[in-house]
C-alpha cells in the first residue's frame, strides 16, 4: 500500500507541476511579457489547464484515489490528502467536458464584453454575458448541490462550509455596528492626511517596501518582489513565493500597504509544509484564512501604532522633506482615516466591509431569482447611497468596477470580509497566547508572531476547514464582534468617539 | 482531409504549447529564480518534459501523422510539415522508454560530476561519468542509424545532413590557411586595446547595449533583455523572443558583443512566420545556421569599419573619458585584436575555429573509439599547445571549460565553427544581392540586410535542409573559402599583413 501511496503522490504533484508551470507563466504575462507579446501566451496557458483538468479527472488516477480511501493503514495527514483529493475529483467531474468549454468559452467572452463596458462605461454592454454568466452559475449550483440557499455551493468553492445563513449571521450586527461606529466619525473632525500625497520618489518607495518586507519576515532567498498593473501574490512551491506592487509617486499609501497585504499573504505560502508539495496539506485551506493573513499584516500589525512606534523613525530618514513636522501620532491617524469611498480596492478598513455586503447582497438576490441582472445597476447605486452615502456618477466607477463577475466569480466577494473578520479574532488570540506580542512589534519585532501563525495556520494546509481551524486556534468559530472590538478600540483612539 | 490536417496542427501546437512551457520556466530560472527555490523548479520542467515526450511519441498521434503522409491534397507546406513531423517521431520512438530515462538519470549525475570536477579542478572526478555518457552516445548512433561514421549520426542531430566527411572537407583548408594567416599576424606588432578594459559604467553599458539592439532591428516590442550569468536567447514563439546579456564594467567587449550574437539570434526567431507556430516550418533550421546569424551580426556587421563608423561617434558620447583620444582606426584595430586563448567562450574570430577543431578531432576519435576518455587530458593539452600555442594550466581551463559533454551533447561543437562559415558565405551574398549594403549600415541602417535575411532565411523555418538553403541562397554548398577570404581582408586591414 505504501507504493500505491507514493504513486498517488507522484500523480498528484505532477497535476500540480501543470498547475505551478501555468502560475509562472502568469505571473510572467502581468511582470515580464512584452506589448505585443500576448498572441500565443493565452493558447500556451490554456493548454496546460485542459492537460491539468484531464489528468485531474483521469479514471485511472480516480480509482488509485478510491482504492486508497479504503485504505486504512494510512497514517492521519495521508488519509486527509486522500480524502480532500477525492473530494476535488468528484467535484470536478460533476461537469462534463461539454459543460467545462461552455464555461471557458462564455468566461472569455464576458471578459472581453467587461472590458468594453468599461472603456465605453455603459454597464449594459456588459449585460447580456453577464445574463448568461448567471444562468451558468445557477445550473452550477444545482450541479454541486447545496442544502438551504443555491448560492450556498458557490460560497463552498471560495470558502469551504460557508453558507448564506452564516454570513447573514455575521453581516447583521456587522452592518449595523458598523453604521453606528461612522456616524459617530462623521460627527467628529475630519483627519489631515494631505501630507501622505506629496510625492514620494519611486525608487525610495521601492527600497522602502523592500525593507518593510523583511522586516515582517518574507524571505527573499525564496521570493522576489516586482512591479504589475495590480498587485498580486503567486506561488509555484512554498519555496518560490512571489509578490508585486505598484507604485503611485503623489500617493504614498498605494504601495507600502499593498506591500505588506502580499507579504501577509505570501507569508502564508511560504509556511505551507514543503514536504506536503502538490497534496492538499500543502495547500492553503480557503479564500477567507488566506485574507486573513494579508489583513492581519496589513491592518492589525501595518496600521496600528507599535508597528510603527518602531518604524516611523526609519520612513522619516527616508522621506524628511514629505514628513516634516509630522509626529507620530499625526502620522498614525492619518493612515487611519475613515472617509466612504466609489471602489472597493480604495476604501478604509470600514467602508470595506460595505462594498463586500453591497455584492453579497446583489449576488444572493440574484441567485434567488428576486433580481434579474437588470436590476442590478439599480440595487448597486441605491445600496452605495444608503450604505455609504456616496452617489455612484457612472458604471465604470459603479457594478463595472470589478473583474470577478466578468470571470463568472459569484460567491467571491464574501471572503474578503471573512478575511478581515477572521484577522481580528485571530489577532486578539495570538496577543493571549503571545506575551508581550505588541511590545515586540514596537521594537520592530514581529518573529514572535510569524512563529505563531505559522503554528497555528501555516503547517496545517487543509488539514481542517476554515471553521474547524478558527475554532481549534480560538475555540469558537468565525464572530464579528471580534473586529467590531478591534474597530471602536482603534476608531475611539484615532477619533476619539466613544 | 482538411480536418485532418487542422487536427494536425493542434495536436502540433499542443506539445509546442508545453515545449514553450518549459522555455519560459527554463528563462525564469536563469534569469528570476531566487537563490533557495530551485527544490521544485526542476521538478516542474521535468514533468512537462515527460508529457512532451509521451505526446510526441503517442500511437495515435504517429497514426494521424502517417494517414497525412499518403494524403496528396496537401500543399508544399503543409506536406513539409507533415513529413518533418513524421521524421522526427520516427527518431523519437526509436529510443525506448527505458533508454531515455537511463539518459535523463545519466545527464544529471554528469552535470553534477562535471560541476564537482570542475570545482575541484580535477578531471578524474567527472571521467567514470563520461566514459557511461560515450557509451551511451555509441548506442544512440547505433540506434539512430549512419552510412559511413557513427559520429555521422549525433552530427545529424544538430545540423541535418552533417557528416565527417563534410567537416573533414571544411576544417582542412581552414586549418592550414588559418595558421598561415596567424603566423603572419603573430610577426607584426601587438595591437593596443587596453583602453577596452577601462571602467565601464553598468547602467551605461546596459543603455548602450539596448540602443545596438534596437538599431540593428531587435524589436522591444515583443522581445526583452535581462541580465543572466551566462548570456542566451530564448523564444516562447516568434512574437516573444527574449535575450540576456552580462556586464563586466572592467571589460567592454564582454558585454556588447554578446548582445549583438544574441541579438542575432532573437532576429533570426523573431523572423520566422508566425502562422507557423509550433510546426517544422516554424522552427529554426539547424544549430549552424542560428549561429550563422548570431556571427553574422556580431562579427560581420558587428566588428567592421563601417558599422563603427556610424556608432562610434555615440559611443564615445556614452563613455568620453575612457574613449579619450582613441580614434576610430584605433577601435576598430582593438575591437578585432587576435590573441591566442586557453578558453573558447573568449576566443577571437580566428583562433575560435581551432577551439572547436579541437574538440571535433577529440569526440570524433572518441566515436570511432581510437581513444578513450582517459586519453582525453593528453589530446587536449597537446592539441593546444599545437594548434594555439598556449600550455593548458589546469583542468578547469582545459577539457572540463564547457557544459556540453556534461549535458551528454556530443557533435555540438562543429555548428560553432559551421556558424561562422555560413555567416561569411552569405554576407558576401548579402553585398552582391543589395546595393551599397555596407554604405547603409556605415549610415545606420541596417534594415536592407535584415530584409535580406528574412526573405532568404528567416521566413522558410525548416523548408530547406541547411545545405539546400545554402545553395539556394549562394548557388553552393558550404565552402570555407569565404570565410578565409573574408579573414585575410579584414586581418590584412587590421594588422597589415598580406
């Protein structure tokens, strides 16, 4: 059995092989390719993916799978990558092929109609895919099965055991502590941040990221940072982990925060167990916890003040001129400022949330039936009036802003939320189980914490699903209250509401 | 029948799909790889190697590929294409899988023999493995089939239709004239070029180096230039065809010359039709004529009077002080300095024949076994002292400076100095077919000789077996002459001698 173990193992990494050769290709395509370059790029991508799927759903490799689930003398972790290994074959092969090129085909036609919308910024260019996108999504739902809501099947494949109920759950008093929380800043005087938008030099920014970057703990003996359009983090082992960022000259927060959100991110890759190479152990367990990592870096370490009780001194040295005159503290709220906002990928740690409920809810709606994609430009405006009070000027900056329904991603956007709700809990546990853990922040010593995570997330892969593992690190499973705490101790701080 | 051949060409392109694959894994190894992530990298490319390899050799795909054979309805092309596919898949399967995995394992234990050996400055490390990787190239011949020598068969590898008999006919006029004209070189006095190994600024070199590539017709807009240990040239397909380069900033000619020879290749695959991607007649022809191209732009254009007299005047702009005083003659004279060598990587135009005419004599004596592997060392020491007058000091410099035994690769060598013959061949070619060829480029434009290229060699892929492009193009086969010839004129210029 141990042999038919290893050639288990052996089939499966070599499906990951295909998989990681596809990440280096794209992350060669957004950080290398030249203009004219993409012609057979796309062709070259789509012919490793169609390779990876058929050996991912080859017969021959599912009954060694099914043989080896009835094995018992596997030990635990080989029981668990044999179980999870199953589990994604038999998810795959609910859609046959005829299924699998319809989606490919109507995906990127749909990309092609988001892009033109966009540019031409009339959201019904866009509508007839999108019309179709969500027949599609629906018939996949009915294929995976779901038990209450049939836009539980699409959460589980970002967010596995993830449910309408549950996120109803924790949107509630989400929404509605939120809301209170920003009325009392919108009472209270608006912060000065006009000093983050001078210009910063791109090469200082650069050197500046670089460093933040070690200092947090990625290692570049087994990673690299470059620059893309939109920043990312890839990975083609635990051992290649890779993160970009971008660099806006007259916005000094555009990079240094999407450089620590990848780090966090990256971070997690390179603490997935090298030995698990290819297995589902040796991969990360959802959209939600992933998020988590990146928010965790980015928000509860990189905005807070011992992080940068160290670190301001260091960025003054860089930037004198960009910084004279202000102090700490200013410094720190100014990085903090809570103003609503038109996109998503621009707003403050509270707005955030926000955006995430607003395509939660239109989503969920639609895969009701109680909305048409008609409806939708409509719902979206109304919402960002009544949520955030902003009025949405044109599609392009309205429901033509984000990619993922242009993907045929339904079901996405929720873990991002999760993914801070998730970082809060999880930061207020590591600072019990870590003494002192902010104190060493302040001395620009987060090792501690890394060892942590790494502990508790990292090394485990997908030995239990995201809930099982909030609830063995914290013991309870996913609660908002946990960030609505974090948000009124730093907003009191920052704004002084109470 | 037109289905069939459609079916052809997307089964082609799939495994050209997977063999661009690993281009681009290979290129991001060379050129992006952090220091501690190659664990899985080679992992990754062997994987889709093997895929390659099994879907280039599948039953099917050989029954798909005969069925065309017989079919009439085809045009020229599609013919060609057709029947050089069936040729390579007859070669292909002629080795079992046993046999090529016996290669791949030997390969790899060379590499790291020859590495150690090399480190350690001692061949003996690295005979046992060569002796196994002589053996095995013994077999392959015998496998792959020759009419008068067995080295016939691995010479066919690399430049179809190449034999000993040929090589014998090219090499022995090239050495008995080579040497008279070092003889007479070697009576004259030094040239001076010591103002070659001033200090060179990188990033300046860097800037000057990308001004020559897109001068001589690189195009950046689906090409790139990185910085690799040792400079190449890779294509993913001809509209993505990228070159890497090195910088010594104590040694000018280090790095311009190897971006024009790598420039030369890059034109040579950006050249080639890209409607035939992935298909015979969208590859380059044999290992000779690329190299014909790189030498034809490094050495043809890129070391004569009158591409320095357009450029020299930029470039004592870049670099006045270390310039200072140096006259146009003065550089031209320096850039085409003769010097006996120990290592080929550095040789001069003419003593690099002599270098490969080395090692031909050596792997050809290995072939027909008059010597073995231990006899290796003596031959080689002798042959230098000899041939270039220069005592070998150690192992490192002698027979273990080259990769390529290390790789199993024997038979290579010769296309070096074939390159070369070709390149002077058809550059008189060039001058007779376009008027005022050289007062163009001495003008900067070197767009007539580009064209000339394209139309005579780039465009046709593997139409024409070299030797047939040859005689297309020149009305004869590969002859020596011209490059004596264009030796003796430009050494009688150079060093006066006549």
């Amino acid at each position: 059995m141990a042999k038919l173990y290893s050639s288990f193992v052996s089939k499966t990494q070599q499906i990951a092989d295909i998989g990681n050769s596809i990440a280096v290709l794209s992350w060669d395509k957004e950080v290398n390719l030249p203009k004219g370059s993409a012609r057979f790029r796309s062709q070259q991508i789509s012919t490793l993916a169609t390779l990876a799927h058929s050996f991912a759903v080859d017969k021959k490799y599912r009954r060694l799978v099914e043989k080896l689930a009835a094995d018992k003398s596997l030990n635990r972790q080989q029981k668990k990558n044999v179980k999870l290994t199953l589990e994604s074959i038999e998810k795959a092969t609910k859609f046959d092929s005829a299924f699998v090129k319809r989606r490919s085909e109507l995906v990127s036609q749909a990309y092609h109609d988001w892009v033109k919308a966009k540019e031409a910024n009339d959201h019904t260019v866009f509508l007839p895919a999108l019309e179709k996108l969500l027949v599609l999504n629906k018939e996949e739902a009915e294929i995976l099965g779901y038990k209450k809501h049939p836009y539980d099947a699409l959460l589980d494949i970002y967010e596995p055991k993830l449910t309408v109920a549950k996120l109803d759950g924790l949107f509630k008093p989400l929404k509605r502590d939120l809301k209170k929380i920003l009325r009392k800043i919108n009472a209270t005087k608006q912060i000065d941040n006009t000093f983050l938008f001078k210009r910063y030099s791109k090469n200082t920014q650069w050197q500046y990221g670089l460093d933040i970057l070690e200092q947090i703990g990625y290692d570049f003996n087994i990673g690299r940072q470059d620059i893309s359009i939109h920043p990312f983090t890839t990975s083609f082992s635990s051992q290649d982990v890779r993160v970009t960022t971008r660099i806006d000259e007259n916005d000094f927060s555009n990079m240094l925060w999407s450089c620590i959100h990848e780090g966090g991110h990256a971070l997690y890759e390179m603490g997935l167990p090298a030995e698990q190479y290819g297995l589902p152990l040796g991969e990360a367990v959802s959209l939600g916890i992933h998020e988590s990592q990146s928010r965790l870096w980015e928000n509860n370490v990189g905005r807070s003040l011992p992080f940068w009780k160290h670190n301001f001194k260091s960025l003054k040295k860089k930037f004198p001129k960009q910084l004279e005159g202000v102090s700490l503290r200013k410094f720190y709220k100014a990085i903090n400022k809570v103003s609503p906002n038109l996109i998503r990928t621009e707003a403050d740690e509270l707005h955030y949330h926000f955006h995430v409920i607003i395509r939660y809810e239109i989503e969920k709606e639609l895969m009701e039936g109680t909305i048409s994609v008609n409806d939708i430009k409509t719902q979206w405006n109304k919402k960002y009036k009544s949520y955030l009070g902003v009025d949405v000027p044109d599609d392009a900056r309205g429901m033509l802003q984000d990619i993922h329904w242009s993907h045929g991603s339904f079901g996405y956007f929720p873990t991002y939320s999760i993914g801070s709700l998730y970082a809060a809990q999880l930061y207020v546990q590591a600072k019990k189980d870590i003494e002192g853990l902010e104190t060493q922040i302040s001395k620009g010593n987060s090792t501690p914490l890394l060892a942590w995570l790494r502990e508790n997330i990292h090394i485990h892969g997908r030995m239990y699903h995201p809930e099982q593992l909030c609830k063995r690190i914290t013991g309870e499973g996913l609660n908002s209250k946990y960030f609505l705490k974090y948000a009124m101790e730093k907003y009191s701080d920052v704004y002084g509401i109470r």
